[in-house]
C-alpha cells in the first residue's frame, strides 16, 4: 500500500513538471510568434540567405566572410543578428518539446495522460522547422509564410492545451461529467477564427496593410475597384523575392478588404455564440473574454490603418492574434469540461505503474 502511494507522489510530480513545462512552453512559443513579426516587419526575413546557419556559419561572420559565402547578397548585420535570434528561439522551444516528450514517455500507459498530443506536438514543430527554411529558401513566398504564422499559432495553442490536460489530471474536484461535444456554431467560430489568423498572415506578407487607406472606407470609398483574382491567387509563382511583395495596388487592397470583411464575421459570429449561452454560467464568461479579445485586435487594426502600420502597433496587432488564439481556447475548453476541469487525479496501480 506504501508503494502504491509512494508511486503516486511520483507520478504527480513528474505530471506536475510537465504541467509547468507545457506552460513554458506556450510562452516561449508566443515570444518566437512575435521575433517572427518582428523580424518581417523590419525586413529581415532574408538576414540570412541561408538555412539552417548564416552565411554558412552558426553565428553572425563578418563581412569578409560573409562576402567569400554569398558574393551577391549584401551583409546586413543588424537584420541577420535578428534573423539568427528568431532561429535560436525557435530551436530552444524544439529542445522544449523534446524534453516534455521524453519526460512524458514513461507515463505515456496511464489514464487520461495526453502522450499522443505530446507527440502530435513534436510533429508540428518538425513541419514549422521545415517551414523555417522554405521560408528563407523560397524567399518569402506568401504562401509558405502565412503557413508558417499559422504553425506558431497552432504550437502555441497545442502547448496551452496541454497544459491544460495536464492541470486537469493535478486538480482535486470530484466532477465526473463527460465533455460536451462542440456545436456547429463553435465550429463555424473556430473555423472562421483559422480563416482570419490566415488572412492576417496573407495580408502582412503580401504587404497589404495599408493597401487601404483610411477607415471604414478603402481610398475614400466603400467599394474601390478590387483585383480579387490577383490578390488571392494562391499559385504565385516560385522564385522571385517576394520582400516588399509582387502585387499591384488593386490586388493589394482586395487583401486588406477581404481582411476587414473576415473580422467582421468573426466578430458577428462571436456575437451570436455569445447570446447563444448567455445563460450558461461556466462558459458565458470565457466568451466575453474572447469577444472582448477579438474586439480588441479589430481596434489594433483600425489603428495600425489609420497610424500608417508604424511598428510598434504592427507588432501588437500580431500580439492581439495570440491572445484572441489563447482566449478562443479556453472559453472552448472550458464548454467542453466546465467544472470537470478541476476531475481529481485518476488512481495509480502498482500494475500501470510497471506498464509505464
């Protein structure tokens, strides 16, 4: 009996670890999301002509060196130094992943532990690693970079959900309801939620963000003349430098209109889910936290048209997309559990324990 209890302290220290690891991690994978922003919105998405190293070195050369690399392609030291931190980051929050995997392998066997997130998670990291380089190698094709948004975003979610699985198995409530199951209008939530994320990343690295000037109107009208087909042809061509974008000024501005458009039924889907459950005490605040998320990066938005998108404001509005992700998560964790969210620690037997 001894045993058992001695084995089930360990377990939930080591879940315990993993709990604060998880957390760690969607941090740090918030921090890479926006040395990601910070480095395009300063242009030095191609500080580095190369991948994984610059100009074949792990570190920064000098311009001697990096001249013997890459004849044709100027050094500039400050946007590599800012290309390579972002590399880093993102490699450190790899190790992170690796560790929580290893961490978790021996108790991959007992209920309710979330081994195969864990390993999903780790995937996804190896494809934004892939991105990472198609990014630089493809010299910022629009579509690889607005993958690649859409990856940080997902790792910084998959760790926040994480986290939660594993305080779940931590919390000492005795609740045993079983999760409710999303509604077709959270789906339509989240799906328009995914849409927009994309938009953003489409408009920001095709550089549409002042295609429109003023606001609500677009160029002093409600309906400018818009290349649609242009501006959401998804099968540009591969090669050219995309930095500064390819696209003419109609196209350009289709962006930026079909960016505002698709906040607008986010926020009016938000709306109705939010009246939905209006009366459902555990979930209806968590949505006004998501509504009031989703209106505050729509004022971000307005602001960064209006300001002329000077960085600082470009840098939150990307800042405003990760806590809209983090705030959407948790009012959809919270309906799918409620109260189950605090379920007590399953019990450990001396069997599973051998199993792990």
């Amino acid at each position: 009996m001894h045993d058992v209890c001695l084995k089930d302290q360990r377990y939930r220290a080591r879940v315990n670890e993993l709990r604060w690891l998880s957390l760690l991690g969607m941090l740090l994978s918030a921090l890479v999301v926006l040395a990601g922003a910070w480095t395009r919105l300063v242009d030095a998405g191609l500080g580095c002509p190369d991948w994984p190293g610059c100009y074949g070195q792990w570190v920064v050369p000098d311009e001697t060196r990096a001249l013997a690399h890459s004849p044709d392609v100027p050094l500039d030291t400050s946007k590599a130094w800012m290309e390579m931190l972002h590399r880093y980051l993102a490699s450190s929050l790899g190790l992170l992943v690796v560790a929580v995997v290893l961490l978790g392998r021996r108790l991959r066997h007992l209920a309710g532990f979330p081994w195969r997130l864990s390993l999903g998670l780790l995937t996804l990291i190896l494809v934004q690693g892939a991105f990472g380089a198609f990014t630089v190698t493809l010299q910022l094709w629009p579509q690889v970079v607005t993958l690649h948004l859409l990856g940080g975003m997902a790792v910084m979610g998959g760790f926040l959900w994480l986290h939660l699985r594993f305080r779940r198995l931590l919390s000492p409530g005795t609740s045993r309801r079983q999760p409710r199951r999303l509604t077709p209008l959270w789906g339509v939530a989240l799906a328009l939620l995914v849409l927009q994320l994309a938009l953003g990343g489409w408009t920001s690295s095709n550089y549409a963000g002042i295609a429109c000037q003023g606001f609500p109107t677009c160029n002093a009208q409600w309906w400018p003349n818009l290349d649609w087909g242009e501006g959401f042809h998804l099968t540009q061509t591969v090669g050219p430098n995309y930095l500064h974008g390819q696209l003419h000024a109609e196209a350009r501005s289709a962006i930026q209109v079909g960016h505002r458009l698709g906040g607008a039924a986010l926020f009016l889907c938000l709306l109705g889910l939010g009246l939905r459950h209006r009366r459902d005490r555990e979930v209806s605040p968590w949505l006004g936290v998501m509504g009031g998320a989703c209106l505050l990066q729509a004022a971000l938005g307005i602001a960064n048209v209006l300001l002329w998108l000077p960085l600082w404001l470009a840098l939150l509005h990307t800042a405003g997309a990760a806590v809209l992700v983090v705030a959407t998560l948790l009012a959809v964790w919270q309906w799918r559990w409620g109260d189950s969210m605090h379920r007590s620690l399953p019990s450990v037997t001396t069997r599973e324990w051998m199993h792990a």
